[in-house]
C-alpha cells in the first residue's frame, strides 16, 4: 500500500466558488414571502456544498430564548431538516409522486424524537425505561388489587404462615405489583393485535402508513410539534418527477397557514430544493401529452379545445406557436417559476473547457509514483465526457486503490501501462453494471470481443477463400495441361484405333501444331470455336478429312472441351496478392480493437468494426477509449487480481475466454515469450482433448513437441470427427507457416482412417499446392497399407496430383514401396507416365499392368531410348511389359502405327514366329492379323512348319511367309490352294510373284504343287495359274505334265497352258479339255496352229458358228470347218449354215452343189448363193440354178412359179450375172419396165 491519501467526495465549500450563492440564500430567507426556494444546477455544480455552508452559518447564530425573540440588529437563528431520498419503496401499482411522498412521510414524520407526537397516528413511544415501567406496574397493581378488594376477593391471611391480614394483602399487592411490572418490562412497546379465549377473538386494527392527503393533518402536526424553520430537500430530481414540487409547495401553504403559524407571519416554514432545471422540462412534456389526448373529445361544450368564446360569442383560438420556438413553449406550458417564490441558479465551475485542467489537477494532487503518467490524449478523452468534480475526484481514487493491486506491485501484467488501467477505471465509473459483469464474460466489452472474434475469423475465411481463387488459377493452370494430354493421347488413341495417321488440324480456319497436340495451346481454341477439322492418311495412302463440331466434340470428349474449363491461367500479380494474404492473415489474428476500428477493408454483416464498436458500446467515452486504443483486449486482465504465478496477460485472456468456457478460438494470437507451454503448464489434464484446445499457435506447439501430447490432440481429432474439427482443420490446414504436414504425418501415422477422404473434402484444403504437400506428408507416415479407406473423391484427389507428390517421385529410403504403391492401386490410378513415378514404384506398376499404353511407357519400362522403336522385338525382352502389350495389343498396335520413330510391329522371323505361336488363341483372328500386317516384310517366315498349322492362314494371309517352295508344298498339302495362298502368290497388281528355292527343288515336290496350282481355278486366272505353273516347271526336275491331273475348266487356262506350251497342241489335250466345253476350248482353238487337222463338230460342241464369225480364228481352221460343212451342219443350228455361207463368201471358198443345196433355204443374204452360183458359171445347168434360186426365201420364190409368171427381185452384184445365165438359157424374160434397185423377171 502507498501513501498516497484519497481524497473525500464530501461536499468541499469552496469560498471563492460558493461564498455568493450562501450570501443569496441567507437574503432569501430574511424574506417571510420566500416560503419555497429554489437552489438549481446540475449534477456536480456544488449544490450541497453551497448548503453545507448555509446550515452551517444558521447554526453558528444565536439562539431564541424561550418566548424571547432577538433584538432587531441580531439576527436569529434557524432550526432546519435536511431530506435526502436516495431510493424508492416497492412499486405495488403506486404512481411515482404517491412512493416519493410516502418517503418524504417517514422520513419526516420518524424524525421527531420519541414521545414528542403524542397524538399523532405516527408516533413513537420513548425508550422504556425501569422507573417507567414501575410507575405502570404500579397503577395497574392498584387498579386490580382495588378491584379485587371492592369485589371483596382477599388472599387468605394463612397463605403467608401469619394471621396478619395486612401483611398478607401487602405481600400480595407487592407480588401483583412485580408481576406486572415485569411483565411490561418484557412486552416494552409490543402492540398486542388480536387474542382469543374459547370461542371468543377480539382483534385490534393494526396502524397503516399513508401519503399526504391521507395524513396531512399528522404532517401538520409534526411541523407543529417540531417547529423546523427551514426543510431542505436534496435528490428529489433524481426521480424525475416534477409533480412531488407541486404536492411540497401545497404542504408549505397549508403549515404555514394553519393557527399554529398564525403568530409567526415573520418567520414562516420555508422549504429549499436542491434540483436540477432539466426537471421541469419534463412536467411540460406530460402536460402536452395530456393536452393532445383531451383534443379528441373538446370540453364537452362544442367548444374546441384550447378555443375560447370572446364577449360576442364568437370562437376565438389562442395565438399559434411556433413549431420551433423553444423560449415561446417555455412561456405556454407551466414552468418552474410557478413553483418557487425565488430560483438561485448556481453557475457550473466546471465545463468542457476547463475539466482537462481540473482532471489534471486532480490527479496530480494525488502525488502518483515517479514513472506512473497518464497520458495527455487519455485525459482529453475522458474530460470530454466528465463534467462532475466528485466523479473526477473518485476516478482518481480508484485509479490508486487498482494501481496499487495491479500496477504498483513486484509483477504486474506484462505490458500493461497506467494507461491502460486510467481507462479501465474510467471506464468501471461509466459502466458500473457493465464492469461488474466482466468476470462472467457477459459486458458489453465481451460483446465487442466476441464480435471482434468474430470477424477476425470472417475476414480470415474470406482472405483464404480469395487465396483459394487465386490459387485455383494456378491449379486451373496445371488442370488444363492435364486435360490437355488427357485429350491428346485420346485422339491419337482414337486415330490408331482405326490405322489413320493424322497429318493436319485446324479450327475456324487456324491451323493448329501437330506438335502441340498434347497442350492448352491446341485445344483451347478449339474449346472456344466448337469446332476441329481433321486431316488424316490410312494405311493404305488413302487422304480423308474429318468435321467435328461442338456436339461431337463433346460425343468424343465428353465436357473437356467446354470453353470455361480452358480461361487463361493466374497472372503474376496473382502470385503476389497471395504473398499479400499469407502476411495479412496472421497480422490479422493478434490486431487490437483500435487497428481492427481504423480498418473499414474487413466487415461482419455489412459493417466494419469501427461500426460495430459504436453500435455495441453504450457510450461515446467508451468508443472513443476503444478508437484511441487505450481499451483493448486485454480488458479483463488488467482489471483483476492475479493469484498465484502469473505467466502473461495473452495466457491469462486465452484461459478465460477459451479454455474455461470450453470455446474455440481457433485464431487466438500469443504475444507473449513461450506464451504456448505456460498454457500447456497451466491447463487442466484433459485440455488436449476438448475444443479449446483447436488454436493454431497450440497445435503448432504440440505437433511440435511430438510427445504424449501429440497423441492426445491426434485421438482427440481423429474420435471428434464433427463440425469442430472439420472447421479447425479447413483453417488450420489453409494456415501458411503452420505445421499442417506434421500434423497430418501423426494423423497419418496414428492410422486415422478418414484421413485421406477428409483432405479430399470439397473447400477443406484451398489449393493443389498445399494437397500436394500435405498428401505426400501423409503417405509417408503410412505403414499400414489396410488401414485407410479411400472414397471416390479421395481416389481422384490421388490419381490428379499423384505427379507432383514427391512420395511417388522421389526415393523415398524410410517409406515402405509397396505402401505407397497400394496407394495408387486403391486409388485405381492408371499412371499416364511411369517415368514420373520412383525406381520402385515404376517396377510395380509395371508388373501390375497400372499404366498408360503409351510410346513413352512402353519405352520407359523396357527399358528404351527415347528414340527407339517399340516394335515387340525390343518389347518382349521384358515379359511384363510385353504381357500388358499382348493384353491391350489393339491400343499396342495403334502406338505403333502412330509413333514416328516405329516402322513395324516386329522385325525379325523369330520373333514374329514366338508371337505368332503365343497369342494364336489369346488374340482374335482379326488381332492377329492386324499385327501381322504390321509386321515388317523382313518378318516373313522362311519356314511355315516352325508354326502349327492353325497360324498358318493368318501368317499367309499377311504375306509373312517366305513364297518358296517348301512354305507352298507344306502349305498346299495341309491347307490347299486357297484365297490366302493366292493373295501370298500373287500382288496387289495381280502379277504372279517369284517363287523361291525352285532350282533345289525336286520333281516330287513340285508335281503336287504344280497341279493344285492348275487346279486352284477359285483363286487364280487362267493366267495366274499357267504363269505360277511356267514359273515352277523351270526347275531342272521339274516333272513331265499329265494332262489328265488336270482339271478341265471353263476358263482360258488351256489357251494359257498352250501358249505356254505347257501342254501338247493336239486332239488328245482338246479331248481332255472339251469336258469344260466351248469357254475351255475356244480359246485354245484360237492359238491352236494344229486345231485344222483335228477339229471336229464334236470340239465346237455347235460352236462352229462362233469360230467362223471370231476373227481370232485362223483361216487354215475356218476353211476346215467349211470343208467339212455338211457333217458339222448335223450338230449345229442353222445359223451355222448362214454363217458359213457368210464366211464362204468372205473368204472366197466355193461350196459344192451339195453344200449349196444346204446353204440356200438359210441364206439371210441372197448374195451368198448368188456368190457362189456365179462362181460355179457353166458348171451348174440351168435347171439346178432355177431350183437353187428357188429355195432361196424372200423375192426369190417367184423361181418356183409357172410359165409366165412375173415378179421382182432385188437387185445384187452377182444378180445380173445370174440371170443373163437363165435368160441365154431361155429360162427367164425381161418384161418392160424396171423398178429402181430391182429387176423384173418373166418365167419363160
């Protein structure tokens, strides 16, 4: 304790200040007209120091003699009550006037001394006193032994062992007497209110208080009985009610009226207030109020309120008051002068101006310790709002009894000024109610914490989430590269899958790199055009152009394409607003009330902190003491007691407002040194297991520690798996600088089997580049590869991030391979690029078939150069990889057909032959041979055998067999000549290719072989066949050919055979051959140079007309036939007699007589006959001409008619000859006349 002295708030009389206003008093109540006094100022302008002196100075006066009054130059003095009422009865339904007068009643009425208002309803007996109570005992004695003795009841003289009657009756009236003394002894001043006896009660009304109209006459009768001069009435403005100046002002007239007072006209009762002018504004407000509700009935008369008839009659309205003119509604509603016969106004001595002056002055008074200095800001702020001396006096006061139990002591809280606890002090003197509620965090001071909390952790989320937009651009960022891969590898995927090369892109007329196929730079604008113009070359050398446009787009590529999915990556200031953010939020966390208000960037419910801070605070002192700074958050520290060891006003804070009420104050911010583990000191046992303990700074501290209470807080956060912790968590883990790794390690390691599902949670972790950290710290503090579960959205979490996880890329020497690759195959990853992937897991994933059928794979695995070819040569040396090949062998084939620097599917026999044998019955025939067709030509297979016979159809068919002829022998004897041997033997062109090892080849060999060659009539031409047949039997064996073993086809074969001269060109192989008929023998016919010495109707088969009409016929055969006209004409239609007629002619052979008699019924051109009868001339008589000529049809038939007949014939180059023969012969005449192109002809 120091020995600074308080100062007393008694009124101080202050002669300088109040000697004027005593002087006035004391000439106010030489006044007798002065019966009520006014003495008006506000609270603290030395009122009751001014009565003090006043009573005083009455006092010193000298005094009346009984009956005596003063000479005329010595001034009497007065006697005085001083009233003060400072609280209120219960309200019972009592108006205000009614409970301040029952109060002015008793503490009038019970102050006249005991025994003095005899009379009164109100008085009080004097103390009991021994003699008194013996005077009483004894009149009653009296009263009842008289009675008894009247009534003639007398003790018996024996009772007392004497026969004496007067010494009996003596002791008897003395024992009465003791009795009843006693008795009123004990009872003293008890009032008995009701006693029974039987059936019988007597009750007695008990006394009632009452107010002044009830009990004015017992108040006239106090005033009588005490003869005050002068009542003083102090406090009565408190209340507020102006109505009890009216009632006191009544009660004044009615005293100083009564008979009593008639005497002392000079000397009236007078009564002094001490009040404030404020008051009065009030009674004119009710007045008013009154006034407006009596508006809507007017009196009762017509007459409307507040009109007035004038002499006339007529209405008259009272003059109109401005609605403005405060001095006029003075002057109309009823004010104060109404009330006292005169008003002293005090002057206040202290005001705005000069309370900064005075409040230094107080406080200086006060003799603080060197060093203890209030600032002159503070006192600004606080003499603003303080204009009571009292008030200032007592802040001072206080200030020193809190200074000296928190301020002036060995270890006061750590960084608190005499600043902060000035404002504390001024602040409990404001706030009264509201500082007594600070230890059950329920002030207005929590409030403003709590919203202050509050918006810490609103601002915080919103800085996080624009942190987390501004790093999804850098996600959006790699996303679309990933897409963009994504999409690439499936349009060459789709390309190869139907064997096309993709040699051109362009989109809305721009063309698009090949080489940039696989970046946002190829698709992003065809994400924004919707549309993809596609050029392509088949296998075959063939160019075809595809359309696509948005719909199939989207049919190929599901959403991918969609233009929102491809905007424009982050910029670089992006990149440094987010530098901003991470400096900003834990500045953030520890800001004061003072920074917080002068920041408007950060608002709770569309209002700043400056807002909240003037809506919250009842006070302008208040929110200026918070503004300025000099009220922060540590309010409740510095306003209490410490007990015990102390450790720093952050910890004391954190304890009350979290961890005793068990709240979250996740955001809380330590300041002092090793703040944290004197919290972990001081917290209970079980403080790692309840929500308070979810403060970044304490879980920093215990991730930290890695001891016993790690584990705690990791089961505390693994079994309270609710809202809590899910909130802490999305904080926390969105924290820069926390040790979020690990913290999510000992989860990790715990096993906490939600771990991964909750990182993988929709907004728990803001940006890939912290998952990536926090993924790749949790895989590694994985050991037990069955004790996580992995939910959809986790897998994909995995699957897109799994190439920046340095727990898949790295070596990871303390992690077990097989748990992180388990990782990958729960979370169904197929690795775009094992190459991204460690040692380890590359050689798992290979063996688990868990990656992209990629060139790059492939060679990866292999392992190859980047350059090499991924042709199954250099594959299947590692059987793995070749394995996952042979599984997806049609995406295989389609890398291969696509990857520049692979030429075939396979390159050597050998391997072609292991292939072929292996995957015979795991691939489909289809598959087989598009592997085959792949191949390389070098592939071929110089010996068929090495493969069973089921491959071998497949293996022809892709012409990866070596056309030598132990692979046609071998081929042929098992299979035959089919369309596949046929396809080997012959190109694309259709010529016949070189057959190989003919000239080792053996007879025995070849004759099997020559003759299904010639039989293959399915497969081969005519052609073909003589060509592979020529080309086959210039062998040195080759063996003599039996035409016979040849099968006689309707085909050109025999032709081919013959002018291959395979064959012998005569009767005997047309013999054979004529089986197959005309097709067969015709064409052999034509290139036959011995067919005339063996033609026989039976080899034209009624063919001889297509023989004679076919130029390709020789004329040595054409005149064999006509040789022989007759025995062919058996055999052949009779368009055979017209055709040989025709060719006869032609050919200038001339027919006998016989042929001719043969030819002449059939001639379709007369010519022909006419021709040949020319030729004949005189060989031919007359007569036989006239019978040919006469068979011929047509005009010809006249030849036929009697003597004389006449008829016409058409004229020809031989007509003319003929018939001069017949005329000269007399057989015919030339009647007259001769028709154009015709002869006329006479029979003679």
């Amino acid at each position: 304790m120091t020995n600074i002295e308080l100062r007393s708030l008694a009124p101080e009389y202050v002669s300088e200040n109040h000697q004027s206003y005593v002087a006035r008093l004391n000439a106010a109540v030489k006044d007798p007209r002065n019966k009520n006094i006014a003495l008006t100022g506000r609270y603290g302008a030395g009122k009751s120091s001014i009565l003090d002196r006043f009573l005083q100075e009455q006092e010193q006066k000298p005094k009346k003699r009984w009956r005596k009054w003063p000479t005329a130059d010595q001034e009497p003095s007065r006697r005085a009550l001083r009233i003060s009422i400072n609280t209120l009865g219960p309200d019972d339904g009592e108006d205000l006037t009614n409970r301040i007068q029952k109060e002015l009643v008793k503490q009038l009425v019970y102050r006249a001394e005991p025994g003095k208002l005899r009379t009164s309803r109100f008085a009080r007996k004097p103390e009991l006193k021994l003699w008194r109570a013996a005077i009483d005992a004894f009149a009653v004695t009296a009263v009842i032994v008289g009675l008894l003795w009247l009534f003639g009841v007398r003790p018996d003289p024996s009772s007392f062992g004497t026969d004496t009657e007067w010494f009996t009756m003596l002791v008897f009236t003395l024992l009465v007497f003791v009795s009843c003394w006693v008795l009123r002894w004990v009872l003293g001043r008890r009032t008995v209110s009701q006693f029974s006896t039987g059936g019988a009660s007597i009750a007695f009304e008990e006394k009632t208080d009452s107010y002044f109209d009830k009990y004015l006459d017992e108040l006239v009768a106090f005033f009588e009985a005490t003869e005050p001069d002068l009542v003083i009435f102090e406090d009565l403005d408190r209340f507020s009610d102006p109505q009890i100046f009216d009632s006191l002002r009544e009660l004044n007239t009615l005293v100083n009226a009564s008979s009593h007072w008639q005497g002392r006209a000079d000397r009236p009762v007078r009564f002094i207030y001490a009040i404030k002018d404020s008051l009065f504004e009030k009674l004119g407000n009710e007045r008013s109020e009154k006034d407006a509700a009596g508006k809507e009935g007017g009196d009762g008369n017509g007459v409307e309120p507040g009109n007035h008839l004038d002499a006339s009659g007529a209405f008259t309205a009272p003059p109109r008051i401005p609605k403005n003119d405060a001095a006029a509604i003075a002057v109309e509603r009823a004010n104060r002068t109404k009330f006292f016969e005169i008003v002293i106004p005090v002057v206040p001595f202290l005001s705005h101006s000069n309370a900064r002056d005075l409040f230094g002055d107080v406080l200086e008074g006060l003799n603080l310790p060197a060093g203890t200095v209030i600032s002159r800001g503070l006192i600004d702020i606080v003499a603003r709002h303080t204009t009571d001396m009292r008030l200032m006096i007592n802040i001072g006061n206080e200030f020193v009894v809190y200074a000296e139990r928190l301020l002036w002591i060995p270890r006061p809280a750590p960084g608190m000024t005499a600043d902060d606890l000035f404002a504390l002090v001024v602040y409990k003197n404001f706030h009264l109610a509201d500082f007594e509620a600070l230890p059950h965090r329920g002030s207005t001071l929590d409030d403003l914490e709590q919203a202050r909390r509050e918006l810490i952790k609103a601002s915080i989320a919103t800085l996080q989430n624009e942190r987390a937009a501004l790093a999804s651009g850098e996600t959006r960022r790699r996303e679309t590269e990933r897409m963009a891969v994504l999409l690439g590898e499936r349009l060459n995927t789709m390309m190869t899958s139907v064997s096309v090369v993709l040699t051109a892109a362009t989109s809305e007329g721009t063309p698009l790199s090949l080489a940039s196929l696989s970046t946002p730079a190829f698709w992003r604008p065809v994400a924004e055009s919707g549309n993809l113009y596609l050029a392509y070359r088949h296998l075959g050398n063939h160019q075809a152009v595809d359309t696509l446009d948005r719909s199939k787009l989207q049919l190929m590529f599901g959403n991918l394409t969609s233009p929102e999915l491809w905007e424009e990556p982050m910029s670089v200031s992006d990149d440094e607003r987010r530098a901003e953010i991470d400096l900003e939020i834990p500045s953030l966390r520890g800001v004061s009330f003072k920074d917080l208000a002068g920041d408007a960037r950060y608002i709770l419910d569309g209002k700043s902190f400056g807002k909240i801070v003037e809506e919250t605070l009842s006070s302008r002192l208040a929110v200026d003491l918070v503004k300025q700074g000099y009220l922060d958050r540590y309010y409740a520290e510095y306003a209490t007691v410490f007990y015990g060891n102390f450790l720093g006003v952050d910890v004391a804070n954190f304890f009350r407002n979290s961890v005793w009420p068990n709240e979250i104050e996740t955001h809380f911010h330590f300041t002092t040194e090793n703040a944290v583990a004197n919290v972990m000191e001081q917290a209970p046992s079980d403080f790692l297991r309840t929500r308070s303990a979810l403060n970044i700074e304490i879980v920093d501290h215990v991730v930290n520690q890695q001891t016993e209470e790690s584990l705690q807080f990791v089961d505390y956060l693994t079994k309270q798996d609710n809202a809590d912790t899910h909130a802490f968590l999305t904080t926390y883990l969105n924290t820069p600088g926390s040790r979020r790794d690990e913290l999510v390690s000992l989860l990790a390691a715990k096993p906490w089997p939600e771990l991964f599902n909750v990182l993988a949670m929709e907004g728990i972790v803001a940006d890939d580049e912290s998952l990536v950290g926090l993924l790749n710290a949790a895989l590694l503090s994985s050991s037990e590869t069955g004790a996580y579960k992995l939910n959809d959205a986790a897998r994909a979490l995995i699957a897109n991030l799994h190439a920046e996880i340095s727990a898949f890329t790295l070596p990871q020497p303390g992690a077990s391979p097989d748990t992180l690759f388990w990782f990958i195959a729960e979370s169904r990853l197929i690795v775009p690029s094992i190459r991204a992937l460690s040692e380890e897991l590359q050689g798992r994933a290979v063996t688990a078939h868990q990656y992209e059928l990629t060139a790059n794979n492939i060679r990866a695995a292999t392992p190859l150069d980047d350059t090499a070819a991924i042709s199954a040569d250099n594959v299947i040396r590692e059987s793995k990889v070749w394995e996952y090949c042979a599984v997806q062998v049609d995406h295989y084939l389609g890398l291969v057909a696509a990857d520049e620097f692979t030429t075939a599917s396979c390159l050597t026999p050998e391997v072609l032959a292991e292939i072929v044998e292996s995957q015979s019955e795991a691939w489909t025939a289809e598959q087989l041979a598009t592997f085959l067709l792949a191949s390389s030509p070098a592939a071929a297979l110089p010996d068929i055998a090495v493969l069973q016979r089921r491959s071998w159809g497949a293996v022809v068919a892709a012409d990866r067999v070596v056309p030598n002829v132990p692979n046609l022998t071998a081929y042929v004897e098992a299979v035959g000549v089919d369309s596949v041997l046929a396809a080997l033997l012959v190109n694309s062109e259709g010529d016949v290719v070189n057959v190989l090892g003919i000239e080792d080849s053996t007879a025995e060999e070849l004759k099997p072989l020559i003759i299904a060659t010639l039989n293959a009539s399915q497969v081969f031409t005519p052609s073909q066949r003589a060509r592979l047949t020529n080309q086959l039997m210039t062998s040195p064996a080759a063996p003599e050919l039996d035409v016979t073993e040849i099968n006689a086809t309707p085909d050109d074969l025999l032709r081919e055979l013959l002018q291959s001269r395979l064959l012998p060109d005569n009767a005997a192989t047309f013999e054979h051959f004529s089986a197959a008929g005309w097709p067969s023998i015709g064409p052999a016919l034509k290139v036959s140079t011995n067919a005339p010495t063996f033609i026989s109707p039976l080899l034209t088969s009624g063919h001889a007309s297509d023989a004679l009409h076919d130029a390709q016929f020789s004329r040595e055969t054409k005149l064999a036939i006509l040789a022989n006209l007759e025995d062919f004409s058996r055999i052949e239609d009779s368009q055979f007699v017209t055709t040989a007629a025709e060719v006869a002619r032609q050919l200038g052979v001339v027919l006998s007589t016989d042929d001719l008699e043969l030819i002449a019924p059939l001639v379709r051109n007369p010519e022909d006959l006419l021709w040949q009868l020319r030729q004949k001339g005189a060989s031919l008589a007359v007569s036989t001409i006239m019978e040919l000529l006469a068979r011929v049809p047509g005009d010809f038939v006249g030849f036929a008619g009697r003597s004389g007949d006449e008829f016409v014939v058409s004229e020809t180059p031989s007509l003319a000859v003929i018939l001069d023969r017949l005329r000269r012969g007399n057989a015919i005449e030339f009647p007259r006349g001769r028709p154009q192109g015709r002869r006329k002809v006479r029979l003679a």
